[in-house]
C-alpha cells in the first residue's frame, strides 16, 4: 500500500515543484527587464498613479464651489475730517449674483460681481450730536476672481458711488463723493452655509467741492461673515 501511495505521489510532486520553477523564473526574468530598463519602470508607475483631475473637476466636486451670496462686513478705513483725514467704521451689505446661480462652467464660478451698500462714519471729532459727525453712504460694485473651495481666495476691484456728510464749523455740507480700489482676502467656509471673510485693500476717495475736489488715499480692512 505504500508502495503505491509513493508512486502515485511522486509524478503529482514532480509537476508541482517544476510548475514553481517555471514560476520563479518567468518571475525572475520580467524582474531583471523592469529593473535593467529604468523607461519601462517609469511607465508603468505612470499608469498606475491616478488621473489628474482638472479645474472644473476639482469644482465640482467641492462643496464650496458657489461661495457666500451674501455678506455683512465692518470696513475699517480713513476718509474726511475737517482738516485732514481720521479713522472711519463702515458696515456693508453685498449681494454676489453669480454666486446665486447655479453656473455649470469653472469660469463662472471663479468670477466675484458683487452689489451692495455702504455705510458708515468717524468718531474722532467732537460734536455735540452724533448726527454733526462726518458720515459717508455709498453703493458698491465690486468684480473680481476667486477659487471657489473650502477656503477662497480672491481678489476684487471695487467702484464706489455716493455722498459724503461734513461739518465744517458747525456747518453741514454734503458733497458727491465716488473711490476707486483693490482689495485682496480669503473666505473660509467652516460649514457650508457659513463663510468668515477677512480682506486687505487700498481705496481712492473723491469727494466733489466747488470748485475744486478733495482726495484721500487710504489702506482698508474688512472682516465680514457670509451666508
């Protein structure tokens, strides 16, 4: 009986131990090629990385592709006092229509328009009414580029049209008053439907007298949460 468990095992033995072999050294021999061809090697490690995703690929799949469509800001900057210029506190109100659309191409995505409202004054001067202090309110249209994703950069351009409150040895005047600027920040979006903005800019403000016009370079700040 042994006798013939050992012959039927060997030949069963014998094809498994030569299958290994073969095995090994078809194993062995594309080894040396990959190793002894540096081109090769390269390319496949090429096919095996991911494909690169493109911009509108990446957008889409970023929760935060829309942005804010509304933002209520504080704006810290300088403006008219009644000889020179004095810190003013503004608050905003902006409104990003393309934000509010459900644009399909990356472009639109990246592009900031925003409308809104400015308002604000200084506190430096002492009046006996708050209402005697110098005060501006403006309308705003801004335009600019952003990367819409968790956190967005950007930057915009911003036009300002509107009017200017100043009192002048106790005298009220009020005067056309229109800035030119650039600002540059980021929003980041710790939920979706929130967004914290902080910005840093430069404005030009031009107030019309007659006859002549007064201007103001300053830096501004603002810091805002959108919705």
């Amino acid at each position: 009986m042994k006798q013939m468990f050992l012959k039927a095992f060997s030949p069963c033995t014998l094809f498994l131990l030569g299958s290994l072999f073969v095995m090994g050294e078809a194993f062995a021999a594309d080894k040396f090629i990959i190793d002894d061809d540096p081109g090769m090697d390269m390319a496949l490690k090429e096919q095996l990385k991911p494909p690169k995703k493109s911009v509108g690929e990446m957008l889409d799949h970023a929760m935060w592709r829309f942005g804010s469509r509304m933002v209520v800001g504080y704006r810290w900057s300088k403006f008219a006092c009644s000889v020179s210029s004095c810190p003013y506190h503004s608050f905003s109100l902006m409104f990003y229509p393309v934000a509010m659309a459900k644009a399909e191409s990356p472009v639109w995505r990246m592009i900031r328009l925003g409308l809104g409202i400015e308002g604000g004054g200084e506190t430096t001067q002492t009046r006996y009414k708050w209402w005697a202090r110098n005060h501006v309110l403006a309308a705003i249209v801004s335009l600019g580029m952003q990367f819409p994703y968790r956190v967005t950069p950007f930057i915009d351009f911003v036009v300002a049209l509107g009017a200017v409150h100043r009192n002048i040895y106790n005298k009220d005047m009020f005067h056309f008053a229109h800035s030119l600027g650039i600002e540059a920040g980021a929003t980041v979006f710790p939920f979706k439907w929130l967004g914290l903005t902080a910005t840093l800019g430069w404005r030009r403000w031009v107030i019309k007298t007659n006859p002549d016009s007064l201007y103001y370079d300053t830096f501004t700040f603002m810091t805002g949460i959108g919705f």
